[in-house]
C-alpha cells in the first residue's frame, strides 16, 4: 500500500538580510509562562543587557507527584537553544523589556504580548514569542567591529541577532547561585565571552511548590574585538561588580572569563550556552574569606557547582 504524506501547513517566514531593515516575524512555541526580567551589566551606559524570565508550569499539565517515582530526577534538562532574530532596533516595551521573548498569561493578557490569533484570543499561558532561529548570518551585519558598534550594554551596541536559551528545572534548589554564560567560537577562536554572569540564589522568588519550571535565558549579541585588544576585550565580557568591598554581597555580577576576543570571519560557529546552580564561597582556592590588597578589603569568590546544563547550536557566518 502507498503511503500518503500530507503536509498540512507550510509557512515560509520572510527574513531581513540587512541591519537596518529587519522584517524578522516572531513565531510561538509551546513553552511556559513568564514573568521577570533582568540583569544589569554597566560596561558603558547601563542598559539590560541579559534577560531570564522564569515561571511555573501550567499544573494542569505537568506537576511534581512523589507518589509515582516516575518524575524525572532533581536536575537540569536542556530543551533548546538557538541564535535567533533579535528585536532591535524596535521599540521597547512600556515597562522597558524587549518585545520579545513574550509569554502569554491566560486568562488575564499579558500587556505585553496580549493576544494571537483570527480571531485574536488571548495568549495563551503555555506560550512564548521569539525571534525566528536562523543559521545563516551576515558577516557585515555581524561584525561589531566593522558596523561601528559600542561595547555591550552600550546605547551604542548594535546586535545582529539573540541568543536564546530553554531550560527545564526540576532541582527544587532555592539556595545556590543561577550561573549563566554564553561562549560562541569559531575553531579555537572566540567571538563572543560573557564571562560567568551570577544571578543570586532564588532569582525568581519561588517556592519549592512552584516546581518544575521553564527557564528562558535570552542576550542580544554582535560577535568580536570591538576595536579592543587584549583579555576581556570587546565582546569578551570584563568583570562587573567582581571582585567587591567587604561587605554586602551584590545582587548581581559578572566574573570575566579573561578571554581575547577577535573579529568574526565567514564560516560556521558554535554557540555554547551554560547554565549553573552553584554554591558560592567567599575567597579562593588558596586563601579562604575576603583579602586585604593595598589597605582595601576585596572578596572573591569560589563556585561548587551542584547542577549544570550544556546546550550548542551552530551557525553560519557569509558574505555573499
């Protein structure tokens, strides 16, 4: 018997090649609600730079049930990472955040993202808007060196496209740090280094009731030295907030992975996303608790990582 394939829908999605004409169509995953941005990384003028958004499931699908053993074990599952379109250079929303990653918030609508649809319904709460995944990327768009870019976090900073990385936690952890950082290379050189970007323990506010949550990590980039030379360079992210005066422990830091960024050429790349809850411990490896240099206090700081998650997506840098 002759089997039939029948395809039943196919969209094609328009896709800019251009910086400064992106006709970029956001398209809906089936993923999980949201709620709260983040990040501050003052390089230059400070501006959200990083941006997690986190929430519980919708229970009447998923929900944590010791009486069955069948859950899956407390860890980190990686469930996609993709370099996709970014929303700039569109306006922002009204309460600063960018227009996407956008999750519904059914019944009540999101103001953000409130409806989808003909008729338009209201987004529902298991979905998200992103920037449509691509593989191929322009080297003139994405070259920060050659498109005159500032340094990241800059109002100067001009992305080619979004990293944008799902995870699942079923960890229940509420008291380590949430690590996050993004490395994309070209062979063995390196176009873009976040550093180990820290996000404090229980970022989201949370309860261990709340779990298994959907986390989405999302950071616009351009890739290379910037007109920088040296470690820490261009998009090689320098330390922010790190090390600190003896005292409070900030809210958020950046801890520079001393990486020398170089410029883009044409040719694959791969994007590496790591995520981390962590156990912070003040001091080093050789000197425990904060350290007295030139008369000042300084604390550093010492990870034991308890979960982690590695996800890579691959992309193509041209020049036609």
């Amino acid at each position: 018997m002759n089997k039939l394939l029948k395809v039943t829908s196919l969209l094609a999605v328009p896709r800019s090649h251009t910086p400064k004409s992106r006709s970029f169509q956001a398209v809906v995953l089936f993923a999980i609600v949201a709620s709260c941005a983040c990040s501050q990384l003052a390089v230059a003028q400070a501006r959200a730079h990083a941006h997690v958004k986190v929430a519980p499931r919708n229970h009447a699908q998923a929900q944590i049930r010791p009486d069955t053993g069948t859950e899956p074990a407390p860890d980190l599952y990686p469930t996609w990472q993709g370099f996709a379109a970014t929303p700039y250079p569109a306006a922002f929303n009204n309460d600063g955040t960018e227009l996407w990653p956008c999750f519904g918030d059914a019944p009540t609508a999101n103001p953000d993202c409130p409806s989808i649809g003909d008729p338009a319904v209201t987004f529902p709460i298991d979905a998200v808007a992103v920037g449509v995944p691509q593989y191929a990327w322009l080297l003139s768009a994405c070259d920060g060196t050659t498109t005159g870019s500032g340094l990241p976090a800059s109002s100067g900073y001009i992305p080619c496209g979004q990293s944008e990385t799902f995870y699942e936690d079923w960890t229940q952890d509420l008291t380590d740090d949430l690590l996050y950082e993004v490395v994309i290379t070209q062979g063995s050189n390196t176009i873009v280094d976040t550093g180990i970007e820290d996000f404090h323990a229980n970022y989201f506010g949370v309860t261990a009731a709340d779990y298994p949550l959907d986390v989405v990590f999302s950071e616009d980039f351009n890739f290379g030295a910037l007109g920088q030379t040296g470690k820490n360079n261009g998009n090689c992210f320098p330390s922010y907030n790190y090390p600190w005066d003896d005292g409070e422990y900030p809210g958020f830091f950046i801890i520079g992975a001393g990486k020398t960024c170089v410029d883009p050429v044409t040719g694959p790349a791969t994007v590496t996303a790591t995520m981390s809850l962590a156990t912070p411990t003040i001091g080093t490896k050789k000197k425990p608790g904060c350290q007295v240099i030139k008369g000042k206090s300084v604390c550093y700081i010492t990870f034991t990582t308890n979960y982690t998650v590695v996800q890579k997506s691959q992309i193509y840098i041209y020049a036609p």
